[in-house]
C-alpha cells in the first residue's frame, strides 16, 4: 500500500509539472504571438520602414529590382496612355472611306479619314494620297501603305522591348542575389565553429530568398503588360491588313485623276 501511495504521489506531481510546462509553452507562445503581431503592425503603420528595411536587407539586388520596377510602371503606364489616345478599337470609319473611294471621290474619304487619329485611319489615307498623286503604279501605293502600316505599328510597339528585358532578368537577377544570400549564409556558419547557431543559418537563408521573390513580383506585371500589349498589336495589325486591302482594291477598281491644280 505504501508503494501504492507512493506511485500516486509521483504520477500527481508529473501531472503538475507537465500541466507547468505546458501553461509555460502556451506562454511563451502567446508572448511570440504578441510580439510578431506587434512588429508586423509597426512595419504596416510605416510603408518606408518596410521598404528601407527590405534594402537593407536585400542588399544592391534589391536596389536594381526596385529601379527596374518603376521602369516597367513607367512604361506600362505610357502604353495604356498611347493606346487610349489612338482608339485602336474604333473602326467606323472604314466602310464610308471606301464607299467614298469606289465613289470616286478621294477628296470626300480623306475627309473621313482625317477626323480620326488612328494608325488604321493614316495608313488607309496614305494610300488614298498616293493613288491620287496619279504617277504611282498599284504597287508603289501599295509599298506606300505597307511603309505607313509598318512605321504604324512600331510606334504602337516602341518601348516594348524594356518590357520584355525586365521581365527577362529580373528572376535572374532575383536568384543571383538568393546564391550570393546563401553563400554568405553559410561562411557566416562556417565561421561560427562548433557554436552553430540555427537562427543564424535560418535568417541568412530567407534574406537570401527575399531577392528571388522580389525578382518575381518584378517581372510578372512586367511580362502580363508585355503579352497584353502585343495582342492588341496583333488585333491592330489584322485590322490594318484588311482595311489596306479593301482600300486598295477599291483604288485599283477606281482609277483616280490627278486632283486639279490651281489656275495660274
């Protein structure tokens, strides 16, 4: 029976201590809890903190990602900028331009033509000149409206090429800083000796990786504008295509006089 009292005894006291450890754990747990969410509200209430914190920690890679990152706003938002001012959707203009034309009527299509600032309007009234200029053959006014297209459309294409190179190296650059991270990382440990501390490995590593995603979150609006962008292009140039063709059927069917000259 003693033995018996005794075992009780001993299971209330593991009993205690492990309800001991465990109210500490939830303790300490609480107070980390507590003291992340009062970090991560402290780096909220101050977006500068926040950015002069991921530089310092990110190092000249971050730096660069950052200057890249308002390169490619700058860019996309010049874009958006020119394709509204063009109206590339608008094509209204098309059908009474060349019903003017198989009209025989230049003067009235390049009236119509020139109430609208867009590429597929300048590239139809470049072919309307042309013909009737009356020393072109069909094939020059052709070259003449292609040129036009072409100079168009690279317009509507300039600057795309940043786009395109920032959303290229920026995950690049983004890992270069995450391997050259990681090889700090472990010098740092390998200088510590047999002290190895695991906190020390662990923030080295996800400074490291902090690069890699600010290389990310770079380059994916940088290629999303860049797709976008080139199939409007796209949609422009199909549209051009076969506005050019139509225009220029209706000049070949159509032949026009030199418009008159002034008397003298």
């Amino acid at each position: 029976m003693p033995d018996a009292a005794q075992t009780a005894a001993d299971a209330t006291v593991a009993a205690n201590s492990g309800a001991d450890a465990a109210a500490t754990g939830a303790d300490q747990a609480a107070g980390t809890i507590h003291g992340a969410a009062n970090a991560l509200a402290a780096g909220g209430a101050d977006p500068w903190y926040s950015l002069s914190s991921l530089v310092d920690k990110g190092g000249v890679i971050v730096v660069i990602l950052i200057v890249l990152s308002v390169i490619s706003a700058a860019v996309i938002l010049l874009k958006l900028w020119q394709f509204w001012r063009s109206d590339l959707k608008r094509r209204n203009f098309v059908d009474p331009a060349v019903d003017k034309v198989e009209a025989g009527d230049p003067e009235g299509a390049l009236a119509i033509l020139s109430k609208y600032k867009t590429p597929l309007s300048r590239a139809m009234a470049a072919g309307v000149r042309a013909k009737a200029r009356g020393d072109l053959r069909d094939e020059d006014v052709a070259a003449e409206v292609s040129r036009v297209g072409a100079v168009e459309l690279g317009a509507l294409q300039r600057h795309f090429r940043w786009l395109e190179v920032i959303g290229n190296i920026s995950p690049l650059l983004g890992l270069l800083g995450t391997v050259i991270g990681m090889i700090e990382a472990f010098q740092q440990l390998e200088e510590s000796g047999s002290k190895v501390d695991p906190a020390l490995l662990s923030g080295g590593i996800w400074q490291a990786l902090l690069t890699t995603a600010v290389g990310l979150i770079v380059a994916l609006p940088a290629i999303t504008a860049l797709n976008l962008f080139e199939g409007r292009v796209d949609q422009v140039r199909l549209s051009m295509r076969d506005a050019s063709a139509r225009i220029l059927a209706a000049l070949h069917a159509r032949p026009m006089s030199r418009p008159a000259k002034a008397a003298d």
